[in-house]
C-alpha cells in the first residue's frame, strides 16, 4: 500500500498508539486523517490541517453508521481503540469480561462492518487491527482482556479471506508492552509508542498480513509460529 493522496482513520486516537499513529502518518504524504475518540475535545492538537478531529464510540452503533456517512473517502482504516479491565476468566466481574469484549471485539465488528462498503467502493482499500501478543495465547491475570483479543485475532482471520474478493487487505498488528497509560502498572521493559506506530506504518506500507511491531513482539511471535504451547507455557509463569 501507498499513502500518497490516501485518507486514513484511526480510532483511539486521543492517546497511546493511536496518538501515535496518528503523528507517525503525517510524516507522509496523506491527504486526510480522521482522528477518532469518544471525546474529541480529548484529542491532542496535532498542529496539522490534515487531521480531522471525529466523535466515535465504537460501541455505538448509531455514531458509527454516522461516521461511515461522514468518512466516505476512507482508504485504510485503522482499529485501535480498546480497553483493559485485566479481569480474571474465573473469578473476574461479568461486567469487566463483557465490557473488554464489547470493545475490543464487537466494537471492532462494527467499524469494520460500517465501513467495509466504504473501503470497497474506494478500490484497494485496507483494514489494520491493533490486537495484541496476547491474542495469541493467554495471559491468567487478564484472561478477559486476552479472550477478547483472541476473538479479534479470529475474527481478523476470517475476514482476512472474505474480503479479498471485494479488493481488502487486512492487516493484524500484535503489539507486546507499550510505554502507554494502560500498560503503566507492567513491570516489564517497555517499548514507546512512538517507535511501535512507526513500525506498524512500515508493516502496513510492506504489505505484511501480520504486523510485530516492537522487540519483545517478534521474540513471541516467533515463538508463536514455531511452538504455541512453548508460547503458552511462557506466559502461564507471568
């Protein structure tokens, strides 16, 4: 994919990666940025004409509908807002699993069933799903948060094949801990947003189908392809 003249949208774009992604586009060519969150007044000033600021709680399906309607020139859309209760599966409030996976899975469902038309009638458009490591295999602790995460990993699969007929490409993105406002009580290395949005930029520009962008992500994700339970067993000590 080329960015020259495109227009992108990226949702949680008021902080963490998102923000990130969001500075690390303007670096090129673009014609438009739609930088979305639940509260725009929320959002930095990126100090750029291309950046327009829009209202969406993917959640919601009416906002995201007017959304759509509102961004019609959307060439890829990035998915990137999500949430973290770090509920347990077993002991964890019913409320915090559902909420992880009304957001991170079903409100990602919708941006892209909302904007799948969009995207088609645009030609060679793409669709980038901000996952996580933990989609992969499950960490005890936020069994929630990593169920939700594998849902979207499933799902970016299936869709990953059903629209390649319609001419989109869809890209996973597995980030591992990211110096942001929710991985602030991990206890572990971190890498920086700003280095992890540059990377996934160049995964999306390289036409890669599954995106690692920092370190401790491709050390997993190799681990990943060649031995999941070894992957499993792993995270099972943390």
């Amino acid at each position: 994919m080329k960015l020259e003249n495109k227009t992108i949208l990226v949702t949680g774009s008021n902080r963490g990666i998102g923000k990130a992604l969001v500075e690390a586009l303007l670096k090129y060519p673009v014609s438009r940025i739609y930088a979305a969150a639940r509260k725009t007044e929320d959002l930095p000033e990126f100090g750029d004409g291309r950046v327009v600021p829009l209202k969406l709680d993917i959640t919601d399906l009416d906002l995201v509908e007017k959304a759509a309607g509102q961004a019609r020139d959307v060439d890829l859309l990035i998915n990137n807002a999500g949430v973290a209760t770090f509920a347990s599966v077993v002991s964890g409030e019913t409320d915090a699993l559902k909420y992880d996976m009304g957001v991170n899975y079903l409100g990602t469902l919708n941006m892209v069933r909302s904007f799948v038309p969009v995207l088609e009638k645009r030609g060679n458009g793409a669709i980038a799903n901000v996952i996580s490591v933990v989609g992969l295999s499950s960490m005890s602790a936020a069994g929630g948060y990593c169920a939700s995460k594998a849902a979207l990993f499933s799902a970016t699969q299936a869709m990953r094949a059903e629209l390649k007929t319609k001419g989109i490409f869809v890209h996973a993105i597995f980030p591992g801990p990211i110096d942001t406002d929710m991985a602030r009580d991990l206890d572990m290395p971190k890498t920086s947003a700003q280095v992890t949005a540059e990377n996934i930029v160049k995964g999306i520009l390289a036409d890669q189908e599954d995106i690692f962008p920092d370190p401790m992500s491709l050390q997993l994700g190799e681990l990943w392809s060649k031995d999941p339970k070894g992957l499993e067993r792993q995270f099972s000590l943390m």
